[in-house]
DNA sequence: GTTTGCGTTTGAGTGCGCTCGAACTTCTAC
DNA sequence: GTAGAAGTTCGAGCGCACTCAAACGCAAAC
C-alpha cells in the first residue's frame, strides 16, 4: 500500500519547487554527512530546534546522551537518528506524551512492535486528514484570492 | 493561477474517500441552511468550534454580534459568514494576532485590500509549505511502516 | 412556582511545547 | 592568565489558543 507509488510521490513532493526541496531530502534520507558523533550545537543545527529543545527533549525522556568528559553531550549516530526520527514526527503534529509513549514501547523491546506500528498507522491516517484539510484551505484561499475585487463573490467565501 | 485548476483540485480532494468530503464540501460552499439568525450553539454547532470559543472571538475583536431582548447573541448571515472565514483561517494555522489584522483592515474599507491580497498570498503560501512538509513526514512514516520488522530496514528511518 | 436548560459576564486557569535566566564550568585564542 | 564562546543544571516563565468557574438572568415545561 505505501511502498509501490512511494517514488512518485518523493518525486511530486520535491519536484514542485526549489529552496525546501534540498533541505527536504537532507530531511528524509540523509544521515551521510554525520560525524559519527556530534556536539548538541551540531545536532541542533542539523535539525533546525534549538539546542534548548534537545535538552527538554533529553529530559522528557525520548533520547538518551552520554557526556564526554567534562559533562558536555555527545550525540552519537543511534542518538541522532532517534531525534531525526522524533523531530520529524513532532513536525508533523505528534505530541510529545504520544512520542514519550511510543519510544517507552521501543525501550520495551520486540514485543512492542505490533503496538508501535498501530501508533505509525493512526498517525498517518492523521497526517492524511491535516493534509486533507489543509488542502481545503488552500483551495478556499486561492479562490478568495482569485476573486478579490469582484464585489465579494460568489458568497462561496466569508467576510473580506 | 487558482481558478484554472480549482475544479481539478477539489475533485482529487473530495475524491479520495467518503466521511470528510461532506463536511468539508460544506465548510467549503455551504451556507445554504442557514436559518438567516442563529443562535450561538447553532453556529458553534456548524463550525464546530465551542460557544466558549465563538464569545472569545467576539472577545478579541473578529466579529460583532447583536443580541435579543434577553441579551443572547444572534448571528445574522454577514457575522457567519465571517465567522466561517475565520475557522477556516485558524484551522490552517493562521494565527490569531495576524487574523486581528486583517479584519481591522476590513474595518479600514477598501483601501486596504491590496494588504488584504498580500496576507492572504502568504498565508497561501504558508499552507503550501505545511502541505508540502506533511508529504514528506507522510512519505517517512509510510515507508517506516512498510519496513518495520525488516531489521530497522535501511536507516533512512530513525529509532523504532 | 420551581426546576431545567440555555444563555450572559468577568476573570482566572489549563495544556502544550518550548524558552529563558541564573549561576556555574570548561575549552580556545590571544 | 584572561576574555569570550559554548557548554552544564535547575527551575521558572512565556505565548498561544482556548477553556472553565462562578454567579447570575430569562423562559418554557411540568
């Protein structure tokens, strides 16, 4: 169901246009250019949040750091992979009580996956639903847009 | 740029399947059944939004609204109308300080439209932006899923 | 004629996800 | 050796968009 069209659809989402695009891939595939281990101002770069974030992130219980030797955090690929993963999900709306469950299941061990995929689905079928709505609005706008100036329209539209 | 392909859009929209396209073909060209004058839980009851909500719009200055003899507020179409608007503007992240805006520039007449244009092109701008981010952690999750279990399958995909 | 239910106002409270301040340590460069 | 940048912890604070509590009014239903 999902892997088949899963080329076109990359293709659709990074064709349209430039600038997110590139950042966008980095985003979905990238993970070459880790330095096997990163500092918190590096990890903070590569995921665009602060490094406050990662911190509140740590303590929330979704990402485990070791310290080198005077305290400082040290991000290895496990780490950021798992916060490349996180950030993406809290990007698309998941909430962190949802995220602190679910990574609670993958400190569970194998039994947890048939749980933790049903957290994936349900997500997705709410990503599905923003997107649908989101579309909505969009198409609402363009046509308010579209139709500016013509003495308010076919009333399809509200105050403006 | 919009109308050419709006009737396309809407179709592939409404197309995909059943529960949402009806409520949403009506937050999109609906107000045929409105009963002229509403009541505030006949309007919060068709943008589904809480009357809590709709007396904190009036509250931060979106929309004004008579009342009866008793003091209850009575929606006339123009204040729906608005009000449609505005649910529809919030539920695709614009927020309510820049909503604050643009109905001071409607107060402000005509002479405002063309900052009117301007916000509305960024918030559509903007929407395309989320949708286009929701695609890619779409696509992510869609291609986590197809490969759970496939021993965390090739790492593109984070923790999990 | 009082109970039920929907409405009113004002101001305060909530939940979320950060975000920041303060006080302190540690590394790098000059 | 000292200035400055970047790190640490802890707890508190913030911005947003609601959401609710309390005390009250009105009006139809039993």
């Amino acid at each position: 169901m999902a892997t088949d069209d899963l080329m076109g659809r990359v293709l659709d989402t990074f064709g349209e246009d430039g600038p997110l695009s590139v950042e966008a891939i980095h985003r979905l595939a990238d993970l070459g250019d880790i330095a096997d281990v990163m500092s918190i101002a590096e990890v903070a770069d590569l995921l665009d949040v602060s490094a406050h974030t990662l911190r509140y992130y740590e303590r929330a219980g979704l990402v485990e750091v070791e310290r080198d030797a005077s305290g400082h955090r040290v991000y290895d690929a496990d780490a950021v992979r798992r916060l490349v993963f996180l950030t993406r999900m809290r990007l698309s709306g998941m909430p962190m009580r949802d995220l602190q469950h679910y990574i609670a299941l993958v400190d569970g061990g194998e039994g947890t996956v048939p749980e933790r995929l049903d957290m994936l689905v349900e997500h997705r079928d709410t990503i599905r639903r923003r997107i649908r709505e989101l579309n909505l609005s969009l198409i609402a706008t363009e046509y308010k847009i579209a139709t500016y100036g013509g003495r308010t329209g076919p009333d399809v539209q509200g105050e403006g």
